[in-house]
C-alpha cells in the first residue's frame, strides 16, 4: 500500500502583531455558525478578526469577540457563534483584522499535548470508581528555531515572554490545515555548542482556550455560500 504520509516541510507558524484595516460588515445572516458578509474581504481561513459595532437586540453576542474565520466564500465568512433566533444587524458592524508575523527558521514543532481534568464522581452505591471528563487543558506547542536577533517574529516572541503577553498564533501545515490559538510565551530559551548554529530549542507555547483546526477551502467563486464546520 503507498504511503499516505505528508511531508512536515513547508509548515508555518505566525503570531500576531498588530491590527489591520477594519472591513465593513454588510450583512449578518443568524444561524450556527453565523454567516457574515463582507464584500472583498481577503481574508483566509484561520485568521482572528474583531468584531465591532453590531446592532440588534444581541449584538453583545458577537461585539467584542475575536472570532476564527472559518468557511471563507470571496464576500463572506462564517464564525463559530451560535445566533440562532437572535436579532442581529449589520449596522456600522466591522470586523478588523490581525495582523500576522511569521515566525522564522522553524526547524521542528510537537504539541497540542493536552487532555481533559477528570472529576471524581464515585459514591457509596459505587461498584468502582466512576469518572467525568472535565475542562480540557489545550496543553503547549514546543518549537524549535535557529536563533535570529533581527527576525520579526522571534522579537515579538521574545517580548512576549519578557511581558507575560497572551498572543494570537496560527499554525498552517502543507495540507491546508490550520489551527489557531491563543498562547503564552513560557520558555524562549537559547542554546549554542562547538560547531553548531545558535537555537531556541524548547520554546514553549503555553495554549490557553480552545484551538480551532480549519481547512482551507481552495478554489472558491463568489457565488458559493458559505459551508457549516463539520459536525463534531
């Protein structure tokens, strides 16, 4: 049987830094997940908008959230919000985006190592131990880079880690999947030898929230409504 496997190389790591121009919201379709229209927007599946000044008796739903793109048609986007039966509009609705830095000479990655608290839930009518599952702890993201004190995405990382700073990350892999998530610098520690290249080996991404993993959807048109994520 020929192998399946897919080649890690190519694989990227960006973190955000900063924001972008702020589109306008043209139209909000309620549902699960929630449809936005945005004419021309170019933004790609996996990235983090803001959303802002939505009408409606629930637009606190959506205001304030930094929400996953998911489902991109050219005019449209989805959002993992359930607003099923609310009342929303599009107002002066925008959605701003952030900006994102790559994160250069990434050797090597592993992670996304967490699993979920578990709750005792035994009693005295107990024939053995009964369990629930708990929160799920999203775990970290260990990389490896070859150090460079003049790449962009290193410094904000280093920043990050000197500031106790919660930043955006999105990991792109060659076959279109993407997750993005939120996370701390824990570790960016250095390491050098004879005849070897200087390195952030261990940098530890601490995952705090959900991870969201897309799909890019290739070859479009604009006519093409957007798709529901797959059930779970």
């Amino acid at each position: 049987m020929a192998s399946t496997a897919i080649s890690a190389q190519g694989s990227i790591l960006q973190v955000g830094n900063g924001t972008g121009s702020a589109k306008t919201i043209s139209g909000v379709a309620v549902g699960f997940p929630t449809i936005l229209t945005i004419t021309a927007h170019g933004f790609a599946n996996g990235d983090v908008v803001a959303l802002a000044a939505l009408t409606g008796a629930d637009a606190a739903l959506l205001n304030g959230q930094s929400v996953v793109v998911q489902n991109k048609t050219t005019n449209t986007i989805a959002v993992n919000i359930d607003t099923t039966g609310k009342t929303i509009t599009a107002g002066s609705g925008t959605a701003t985006p952030v900006q994102w830095t790559q994160v250069k000479n990434l050797k090597a990655f592993s992670g996304f190592d967490g699993q979920a608290s578990e709750l005792d839930v035994s009693n005295l009518d107990s024939a053995a131990k009964e369990f629930r599952l708990g929160l799920v702890d999203n775990g970290n993201l260990q990389i490896e880079l070859d150090y460079d004190n003049t790449d962009a995405g290193q410094l904000v990382l280093l920043a990050a880690q000197q500031g106790s700073l919660a930043k955006q990350f999105k990991l792109t892999l060659p076959d279109t999947k993407t997750a993005s998530f939120v996370a701390y610098t824990r570790k960016f520690p250095i390491s050098g030898g004879v005849d070897q290249v200087l390195k952030r080996t261990s940098v530890e991404l601490r995952i705090s929230g959900a991870i969201q993993v897309l799909e890019e959807l290739l070859g479009e048109s604009a006519e093409q409504p957007a798709k529901p994520p797959p059930a779970a």
